[in-house]
C-alpha cells in the first residue's frame, strides 16, 4: 500500500527561519533529563500526558520525533529544536502521519505555540517573523492551541 503524503512545500524555509531568526536567540545546550522534561512541558500544553520514549541519539546525526519515540544527538538538544520535534510528535499524535504537511501550517501553529509557551517570546513576534520568511502558518484553532489555563506549573501541582 502507498501512502500519498502531501509535499512537504516549506520544510527547508522552516530550517531556514530557525537557522537565521531562532537558533541564535536561544541556544544553551540541555541535557537528556531537561529535554525529557521540555518534552513534557511541551505536549502538556495541549493535554498530551503520555511521555514519547526519548533516546539519546547514539549513532545518529539528525533529530527525529514519532508520535511515540524522539531522538535526540547531543547537538540538538537545545530548546528550539527540542519543541520543533515536540510540535512534530503533537501532530503525529492529532492527524497522523500521512494527512497534513510535515512542516506546513499546522506544524507551524503548534510549533510557535509551544515556543511561545515554554520560551516566553511573544507569540505574534513569532507569528511575525515567521510570516516574514515566507512561512504559512494555520489560523489558531481550539485543537491547535494549548489549553486554557493549563501550564506546566499547574501540572505538577494536581
């Protein structure tokens, strides 16, 4: 059986837009305990509570995010690429993988979503500047934003 995946249209204008707007902003390295945990804070934004298995990256050179598994090589842990591969587990999760773009405008909502959410940068800056680069971004939607009221604080707390 073939799976008629949509084409992947901006994927290098995201790598891009990270590359030149994001990566430079924010880029301490973390270790694979604190991306466990953004992993988390992440997809408990939007009520996702089963944690995705999280490997180390040994013998790999690219990160790369499931529904159920993510791996992560010591050069990619640091925040943004951390919620870029969450924001991809998120949307496995929600439309599986074969019925939206993998970088398109849905992957981008969720993904400024949580970096708005975890990082503290105002979204419309990022809304923006994405935009800037060409990038479409999906309308906010109930599904496509984090739950109201929910942050990884008040998790912990229940």
């Amino acid at each position: 059986m073939i799976i008629n995946r949509p084409r992947d249209s901006q994927r290098q204008k995201v790598y891009t837009w990270e590359d030149r707007e994001l990566i430079q902003l924010h880029s301490p390295r973390l270790d694979l305990g604190e991306v466990a945990s953004l992993v988390e804070e992440c997809l408990h934004l939007f009520a996702e509570y089963h944690q995705p298995r999280i490997q180390d990256g040994r013998g790999t050179r690219r990160p790369f995010a499931g529904a159920w598994r993510m791996n992560f090589p010591m050069h990619a842990r640091t925040p943004v690429i951390v919620c870029h591969e969450a924001a991809h587990t998120y949307q496995f999760r929600l439309f599986g993988s074969s019925r939206v773009e993998v970088h398109g405008p849905e992957f981008m909502r969720i993904y400024l979503e949580m970096l708005a959410a975890v990082d503290g940068w105002p979204l419309s800056m990022l809304e923006n500047s994405a935009r800037r680069w060409g990038l479409r971004v999906a309308k906010r939607q109930r599904h496509l934003i984090p739950c109201a009221g929910f942050t990884f604080n008040n998790a912990a707390k229940r």
